[in-house]
C-alpha cells in the first residue's frame, strides 16, 4: 500500500494523470481499472476517474495482485528462416497469435 499526500501544485488534475506522474510504474488504462474497482481511494473514499484532486487530498494505492493463469503451449509448426545461439527469426502466418490476450 502506498500514500500519497497532493501538493498545492498539483490541485484541479484528474486523479488518474497524478497516479500517473508519482511514477510508479503503472500504465494509464491501469490506473483507471484500479480506480474503477476501489484500489485507488481519495480520503478513504472510491472516487471516478474524472476526480479533480484538491490540496491535501490523501490518496491510498493498493496494488493489485497479477492474475495466475494457465498457459498451455501449443505444438505449432514454425517456418524458421534463420536460427543462431542468439538470435531466431520466424516468418509468422498471418493471424497467428504470438501472445496471449483476453479471449
């Protein structure tokens, strides 16, 4: 859990870009997530994303755990064009998935 206690200087800015610019590593559409589901408080209270902080506004984070998931490697055929003790290169088929994503 970090505080973070707002400046005069920082008064009337949206609470997501002051998370932000604390530098705490978090992307943008993170903070926002966070906001949205009660990991970012504002005096104790869930505020929206929207909220202009005010001088000494006390701001809570609490970081939120990475979810464990399940991957399960698929044997895919590759088309290996150069491969070294450093370095591969791979000539990926359009719509192949490189990542896991949400769906």
């Amino acid at each position: 859990m970090q505080e973070y206690i707002i400046k005069k200087e920082e008064e009337n800015v949206r609470i997501d870009k002051i998370i932000g610019n604390i530098g705490n590593g978090l992307s943008r559409t993170t903070i926002q997530r966070m906001i949205e589901n009660g990991n970012i408080l504002v005096n104790g209270k869930k505020v929206k994303v929207s909220y202009k902080v005010a001088e000494g506004d006390i701001v809570i984070i609490q970081k939120e755990e990475p979810l464990e998931v399940d991957l399960i490697p698929q044997n895919i055929p590759l088309d290996i064009i150069y491969e070294d003790d450093d370095i591969l290169i791979v000539n990926k088929q359009k719509g192949m998935v490189v990542h896991p994503g949400a769906r």
